[in-house]
C-alpha cells in the first residue's frame, strides 16, 4: 500500500495546487484516480481522494482516510479547529485554517459503520478558492 504525504493546503502525494493538468497526469498520484479541479488559469484548485486499498493519505501519523471520524476528527481539531457552522457538519467537517476537508456520504456512530458503506473523500483547497466558497454571497 502506498502513503500519500498530505500537505494541507498544498498537495496530496505529488500532486500540488497550482499544477497544471499535463503536470497532474504525469505524477504517480495520478494513478489512483483523483478528482482534480483546475481554476480559470488551467492551474489545479482542488483535489480529492477517496479512500482505497491501493493508498492511505497520511498527516504525518493519521491514516485521514482510514481513520472512524470519533477518532480522526478530534485529533484534527486540536491542530486547527473545524468549522462548526458548516451547513453540512456530520458528513463534512472543514478544517479552514489548513485547507483540508473530509467528507462523508451520510454521518455514521461507530455502531453504524458498514465496511462497504464506510468512504471517506479527503480533499484540500486553495487559500483562494478556500476564501471563495467560505464568504457569504
């Protein structure tokens, strides 16, 4: 299994914000198939990964994928706070200070959680794009 070195606000792997598409498609990353999103320049704004059994995204010692969120998610909180005013809090908690985000398809106890059922998607933003989406229109 690979570990994809998580950079909050920077990169996933070898693949970093800023990139253009043709330097997304030539890194190892790429190859477990992320959802990258690429602003009006042509440069990569956002990326998402959801959890495999090819690779782990790891934050220095926790598996953001592969962690049950009552575990994970406190241990995030005391590195920077998430925003607890998020309209989807439960299936996403957004970590603003770093530019991470987790998300879920529907929030789980640890009693509910089906294997099958249990994916995460991890995903970082630019400090720009981040300030987009998180002002009021």
């Amino acid at each position: 299994m690979k570990n994809l070195t998580v950079e909050p606000g920077q990169s996933i792997g070898d693949i970093r914000l800023g990139m253009t598409q043709n330097e997304v498609e030539q890194t190892e990353a790429f190859s477990f198939e992320p959802n990258v999103e690429y602003d009006a320049q042509g440069k990569a704004q956002f990326i998402e990964f959801y959890e495999s059994d090819e690779f782990k995204c790891m934050l220095g010692e926790l598996d953001l994928l592969g962690t049950e969120a009552d575990v994970l998610i406190p241990q995030l909180d005391a590195i920077a706070p998430y925003d607890r005013e998020y309209p989807e809090l439960g299936c996403s908690f957004q970590f603003d200070e770093i530019g991470l985000i987790l998300w879920r398809p529907v929030p789980m106890t640890r009693e509910e959680i089906v294997v099958d059922s249990y994916i995460y998607s991890g995903f970082i933003r630019s400090k720009d794009d981040r300030r987009r989406i998180n002002r009021p229109s």
